[in-house]
C-alpha cells in the first residue's frame, strides 16, 4: 500500500520532493480555474478566495503525497543506479 512513501529509506527524497511538487502546482492551478469559473464574469471573480483555495489544495496534494506518489517508485530508483 504504502510502496513509495517519501519516509522510506529506498525512496529518493529530492525525486519525491520533485514530483510532489509538480503536482501541488498542478492541483494549485486545477483549483484556482475552477472556482474562477464559478464566476458569471471575470469582474466579479474572489481573487482572494481563487488564492487561499488554492494554497490549501496545493497544501493537500503535498500532504497527500506524504502517502506515496506513483510517479517514485522502486522500480524507477533501481534503474537509475
């Protein structure tokens, strides 16, 4: 379940901290399209709800992360040795 988890040993943490962040960015701004799509018209768009939903998924997705990325995995850390 948890076969690469950024506190195991044989996963590489820049590598982790790499693709966590790629996606915290790619969520950050998944969220940030669709609460501004909420709005009737670009005028009367929250930016200062747009930017804290945002910041909180993008805090999420890391957290999230923490569980283990897809994108690290053993297999990819033994090729590269």
């Amino acid at each position: 379940m948890f076969n690469n988890t950024v506190f195991k040993v044989s996963v590489d943490t820049k590598k982790w901290l790499k693709a966590s962040g790629v996606r915290a960015i790619k969520t950050m701004a998944q969220t940030a399209v669709a609460v501004i799509g909420t709005s009737a018209v670009v005028s009367s768009v929250n930016w200062q709800m747009v930017v804290s939903s945002a910041v909180v998924a993008g805090i999420v997705s890391v957290l999230t992360s923490v569980a283990g990325i897809p994108e690290v995995t053993n297999n990819d850390l033994e090729s590269e040795e």
